[in-house]
C-alpha cells in the first residue's frame, strides 16, 4: 500500500497514511485536532521503472559493456 501524505482542514496538520489507491480518506481523522476529511496533498513519488529500462536497452545495444 502506498504512503499519501494528508493535511486536516481545520488545524493545518501534516500527516502521512497507509491507503489503497483508490481508498477514500474519509475515515482518516487528524492526530492532532481529531478532525475527519483531511485533504490528500499531491506530493512526487520516485521509481527506479526508467533506469531499469535504460538499463534493460543499454544491455541490447552494448552487450559487451555488461560483461
């Protein structure tokens, strides 16, 4: 499950979740004013899908170099 950061719409709060993709974060209170309906904050994610792609090319090209 991926972590989603949230921030409560009453106090300001910060927080991050455990959540399914497409899980509603309406259950999802905040820890420090116990408000309900935090909003999800759009943040970067990183993967390694591009360098292993490259990688994956790199050895099709030059297979020599990966010896």
């Amino acid at each position: 499950m991926p972590l989603y950061d949230f921030e409560c719409r009453e106090c300001g709060h910060k927080f991050e979740a455990f959540r399914k993709m497409r899980e509603a974060a309406d259950d999802l209170t905040c820890p420090e004013c116990g408000a309900g309906n935090p909003q999800k904050l759009v943040t970067a994610f990183q993967t390694n899908a591009w360098s292993s792609f490259l990688d994956a090319m790199e050895k099709r090209v030059n297979p020599q170099k990966f010896k």
